[in-house]
C-alpha cells in the first residue's frame, strides 16, 4: 500500500464539506405531512362551500366547477399517498426477519 495514496484519501474526506441530515432550515417530515393534509382538507371544505353556494344561492357555476377540480385533485392526491403508504406497509411485511 502506497503512503501517499492513504494520505491523498485522508486529505480528500477531510476537505469534504460536512452534510449534516436534514438542513436545518428544512421542516420535519411530519410537518410537511401536516401541511399537505391541511391543504387538501381546505381545498375538500372550499369545493363544499361553493357546491351549495351555487345550489342554494346560485352562485358563479365557473367558480363551483374549479373548486370541484381542485378538490378532485385533492382526493386523487390523498388516494395515490394512501395507496403508497400500503404498498410499503405490505412490502415492510413481506421481509425477512
């Protein structure tokens, strides 16, 4: 083993910048969680606000529709995170112990 090639590896990891895991500016996981359930509950409780405004009271029907939408994708949203989190539930129980 060549000295200069253990020094040369030795310099390199030290002169890397130190990472730490999570920046520190960067929210937990499980706020951003939070966050994106908060905003599909808004967008599901805005969606129900304007179908019964445009029901009861006649409302303007293009807002009703865009509300509809963006609550449809809220739904798709929420059904496409759920179906992943038991993909990998189901995954985590088919492993070894």
């Amino acid at each position: 083993m060549d000295i200069r090639n253990t020094l040369a590896t030795q310099a390199y990891t030290q002169a890397l910048p130190k990472k730490p895991l999570r920046a520190e500016s960067e929210p937990p996981m499980r706020e951003t969680f939070n966050a994106a359930m908060d905003s599909a509950i808004d967008a599901l409780r805005e969606g129900e606000t304007q179908a019964r405004a445009a029901l009861t009271t006649g409302a303007d029907p293009h807002s009703m529709v865009m509300a509809l939408a963006q609550t449809e994708l809220a739904v798709q949203t929420a059904v496409t995170i759920r179906d992943r989190v038991v993909e990998a539930y189901q995954e985590i129980l088919r492993m070894p112990v």
